[in-house]
C-alpha cells in the first residue's frame, strides 16, 4: 500500500514491505566487493568472529605437502564458499545490477545448507 506524503513541495511514497522471516546463521553471511563487473574479494559478514567449519579440512599430524593434498582432495569433491558464490555473481548479478550500468558495489550474500547463495 502506497501513500504519498506532501513535505516542502516534495512527494514522497512510503511503501511497507513484509517478507518471510529466516532464521540466518551468522557465520553464512559474506561480503563481497565488485570492482569493473568483477568479484575481486569476499569476506565474512562478521570478520570479528572465527567459525572453524569455514576452514577446510586439515590433518595437523601432517607437513604441509600432505595438507595441501588433503585440502586439493577435499576441493576436488567440494566445492568452496568463495566457487559458490563467485559462481552466483557470473550467473545472476554480473553486469545485471543496475542494467549493467553500476560497475562497482558491495553485496551482501547467504549460503545456505544446500549451497545456494542468496543476496540479502
């Protein structure tokens, strides 16, 4: 429902909008800065907190070529946050945002359990 508001000569519409209510964990939630159409970096929504089940798995025991195997094996049947989302971005906001005519913005997105990204 739209109403419009006279103030000093300027019309104003106020328009209220109800949307489902999610319950979002904190720790899905990333920021992600576009610069000339491209993604060039993703951050967590909350960078003062440390969710460990953000960081891919690792065997301590092992030096460090063993971890890069164990994190490349884990790759390879996983995909990561950061292929997640950038695969959103090339798929659905990529040179869409604004018509194409916006070129840098921040965007704030959700990765749900099922690994779909929403823009929140």
């Amino acid at each position: 429902n739209k109403t419009p508001i006279n103030n000093n000569n300027n019309k104003f519409e106020y328009e209220l909008v109800l949307r489902k209510w999610c319950n979002l964990h904190p720790s899905m939630e990333f920021r992600c800065f576009i610069y000339n159409h491209q993604l060039i970096a993703i951050s967590q929504r909350h960078p003062t907190k440390f969710y460990s089940h953000l960081q891919l798995p690792a065997d301590q025991d092992n030096d460090e070529e063993d971890e890069e195997e164990v994190q490349q094996q884990y790759h390879h049947h996983h995909p990561t946050y950061v292929e997640i989302i950038q695969d959103f971005h090339e798929t659905y906001v990529q040179n869409r945002f604004a018509d194409g005519q916006v070129h840098r913005y921040v965007m704030d997105v959700y990765v749900d359990s099922q690994e779909r990204t929403w823009i929140v």
